[in-house]
C-alpha cells in the first residue's frame, strides 16, 4: 500500500468497532454465564445440578442447556468467529512486512484461531464433562478475548506507523 491517507482512519474506526464488539462481547459474558466456576456450571447444567455440587452458592433458577440449544448458539458463532478471525488476521498479515512481523503475525493469528475454536466448544464440555471444565470455560473466554485484543493492538501498531 503505497499511500495510506484513507486507509489509516478506516483501519481505525475498525479497530475501534472491533474493539467495542470484544468489550461488549466480554460485558454480555459477565452478565449471562459469570466467571465464577459456579456461575459457569449453573449457566450450563442448570440450578439444580449446580446446588448439588456448590451448595452456598444463590439460585438463579436457571434451566440445563439442550444439545439443541446448544447447536444453534455454535452454528451462529463458529462463523461470526471464523469470519472475525479470518478478517483480523489476513489483515494483520498483510501488514506485516518482514520476517520478524510475518512470524508475529502467525504466531497471533493461530492463536486466536484456536481460542476461538475452544471458545465455541468448551460449553459442551461444561454441559457433558466433568465439572472441572466450568473453571477452564473462562480461562478459554479470556484467552480469545486477549488474543484478539492483541491482534487488534498488533494492527493498529502496523496500520498507523510511518514506513
């Protein structure tokens, strides 16, 4: 790209929306399934498996997660993420000129690939697995939504500098 005079402020505003969408997506986790192992557990096996295991822990009345339900929520997902990654990461890579940025650029962009791809389906192991998952479920959150903030930062640091 030779002359970034439009391209700067559009990768921005980018950035800045793909960024509000992270925040937001973190905002609406907090809210609906928590970080607590607990929160996580009741999110998906319901209330009344939840009390059995973590008896001082609240009752939000909350019903099991259908396999069906399940589905649906994953289908939607696996492509919003797909998309979402695929678009972060060809654009990082394409700005990352040297060999040094082109092995950033990798290292990141299969890294936020495999979060993804964990994110989408460790609710399927908190609902079929042991119940040491729900404290793993977060982690998994956690680690997509930093490893796309960084692809986020690493853009905008490649984007907006002067060659």
């Amino acid at each position: 790209m030779r002359n970034h005079a439009f391209f700067k402020p559009v990768l921005a505003m980018f950035c800045f929306l793909q960024l509000l969408q992270f925040v937001s997506g973190a905002w609406l986790y907090a809210l609906k399934i928590g970080f607590v192992a607990s929160d996580t557990l009741e999110y998906y096996v319901g209330s009344e498996e939840m009390i059995k295991i973590y008896p001082d822990r609240p009752d939000r009345f909350m019903p099991q997660k259908t396999l069906g339900g399940m589905l649906k929520m994953s289908v939607g997902h696996t492509l919003a993420f797909g998309l979402l990654c695929f678009m972060l990461t060809h654009l990082l890579r394409s700005l990352a000129k040297n060999s040094g940025r082109m092995r950033m650029a990798d290292n990141l962009s299969f890294l936020f690939f495999g979060f993804a791809l964990l994110d989408v389906f460790s609710g399927y192991a908190v609902r079929y697995g042991p119940v040491w998952t729900a404290a793993v479920r977060s982690s998994v959150f956690i680690g997509f939504e930093l490893s796309g903030l960084s692809v986020i930062g690493a853009l905008m640091y490649l984007g907006i500098r002067d060659d």
